[in-house]
C-alpha cells in the first residue's frame, strides 16, 4: 500500500469509477472503470473496461492515455489525474507514463486484487502484477481506498461466481 492519503474529491472520482467498474460487469465484461480528471477537478473522459468485445488490451486505463494523447497537449496531460477502480495493470502504467499524464489515483491496489485471486484460486492476469510505483516511479500515485476496494472485491467475487457477493 503506498499512500492512502485521499481528499472527499479524490474518494468521489473513486466512486465514480467504481460506478463505471459495476456498469461493465453488467455488460458482461470484468468489473474495471477509471476517469480522467483535469487540472480544474472536471472530468474530461470516463471508460470502463471493454475486453469482452475481444480485444484483451482494451483496459479503460489505456484507452484513456489514447483519448489523452489525441485531445490534450504534453501540459495539460501532465496536470492531469487518472483515477481508476483497480491499479494500473503493467502495461497501462507504462502507457500512463510514456503519455506523461500525472497523478494516479486507485480504490483497490494490484496487491489487493492478485490477494483476492489466490484466496479464490483464480489463475492470476498473464502478466506480472507490479505495483504502479515499480513500472513507472515517476508517477505520483495514492490509494487503495479500504471501503471502496471493499465495494470491488465484491464486483469480482460476483465477476467469479464467489458466493456471498451481493451488490
Ligand atoms: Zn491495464
């Protein structure tokens, strides 16, 4: 756990993205949702996770460096917070950090979700689960947030099929 030093703000982008992440497993994809929020506190862009279209790599993370890229200058980007229901996976920190976007802030760590996996035994992501911290150190990031990543352990025990998830 790196910092769970989060403003009301902070916790009620969480929310929303936590929101987004209940939406997508909804739609029958895995329970994942983040935000782009600018340096006036306003969100600019929202996803949520979109892999059961068939694309593995279409995390919401990612698609938001894409959408950064394309709408906002190296400036603006770098004044720019990403918050997101789960920590960047490897891939999308990476992406994060190559785009230099700024601040990163999650509801439930990468630990928190590989921890759930095991006690379920769910076979882990194909990709090693590195905290944002090592892939991309320049990157200040803050989280988990211990109620709202309650909210999401129960969005993947429902996502698996663990009994007991009722949201
Ligand atoms: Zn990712």
């Amino acid at each position: 756990m790196e910092n769970s030093i989060l403003t009301e703000q902070d916790r009620e982008h969480l929310r929303h993205c936590v929101a987004l992440a209940r939406e997508a497993l909804a739609a029958g994809d895995e329970p994942f949702g983040s935000v782009l929020v600018d340096a006036s506190g306003a969100v600019v862009r929202a996803d949520r996770n979109r892999i059961a279209e068939g694309d593995p790599t279409a995390h919401p993370e990612l698609a938001l460096v894409r959408w950064a890229i394309a709408h906002m200058s190296p400036q603006v980007r770098a004044r720019s917070t990403v918050y997101t229901s789960g920590e960047h996976c490897p891939m999308c920190a990476a992406a994060h950090a190559w785009a230099g976007l700024g601040r990163i802030v999650y509801a439930s760590s990468s630990a928190q979700l590989g921890h759930w996996l095991d006690s379920w035994g769910i076979p882990g992501p194909p990709v090693q689960v590195l905290p944002i911290t090592t892939v991309a150190p320049s990157v200040p990031v803050a989280g988990p947030d211990e109620r709202l990543a309650e909210e999401v352990r129960l969005l993947h025990a429902r996502l698996h099929g663990i009994g007991g998830a009722e949201l």
